[in-house]
C-alpha cells in the first residue's frame, strides 16, 4: 500500500515538474512575436537594408549576425530601434537561405531571445521569422 503512494506521488511530481520545465522557462511565443518586429531586404543597388523593432522599448542591445558571408558581419547594437544597411554586392548563387539573419536580444523583462530570419529582394514575400529563446 505504501508503494503504491510513493510511486503515485513520484509520478504525480516528475509530471507537474516536466509541465513546469516545458512551460514555465522559456516566454509565451505569441509574447515574444507580438514584441518584435524584425526584416532584412535585399536591395539592387547592392545593399541589404536590416530593420530591428521592440515595441516595448525594453531592449538592452541586440547582437546582428549575418551568416555565411566571407567575410563574417557581426555587430552589437544599443536600443530598441535601429536599420543597419550592410553591402552585399552579389546575389548568392545558392539562394538567400545561405546567409541568415541571426539577432540575439538582450531584453529587461524576456531575458535572452534569439530571432532569425532569411534576406528577401525588395517586393518579394518576408520569409518566416524563427523564435527562440537560448
């Protein structure tokens, strides 16, 4: 008799503790898209022009990554607003996808977000934006 209460309460504690670890340490997606408005657009004057938005204005600063490229881009930026505008002379062979746009948010009230998102030519479709939390 005895087992069989230890083993329900064990069962009922590792459930309640796995529901808490599932969804009580990251912040609420719909949070996280409802704050942040992010679009990285290729222009053909040789140029991509990155656009950043919190509109809770409750960022600290953003670490802006551009990956894939030659020469690696990376920059930390102060605020809750900014556009970047980073040369990009030549369309890539194998697509936009090579090169995404990586920003690692350090926000006062969400703690640590992570957005990522693709370059798309001006007029074109925005490609999804994957949220995280690191």
């Amino acid at each position: 008799m005895a087992k069989k209460i230890v083993t329900t309460i064990s069962i009922i504690l590792i459930t309640v503790l796995g529901v808490l670890f599932l969804f009580g340490t990251s912040p609420n997606h719909d949070i996280i898209k409802s704050t942040f408005e992010i679009d990285a657009t290729y222009y053909d004057a040789g140029y991509v022009e990155i656009s950043y938005l919190d509109k809770s204005e409750k960022t600290n600063h953003v670490v802006l990554e551009i990956l894939g490229m030659d020469e690696s881009f990376q920059k930390t930026i102060s605020g809750s607003k900014f556009t970047e505008t980073v040369p990009f002379p030549d369309i890539p062979t194998y697509g936009w996808q090579v090169h995404p746009v990586t920003f690692l948010i350090d926000h006062q009230k969400l703690g640590k977000v992570s957005l990522k998102t693709e370059i798309h030519p001006y007029g074109k479709p925005t490609p999804p934006i994957i949220y995280g939390t690191p």
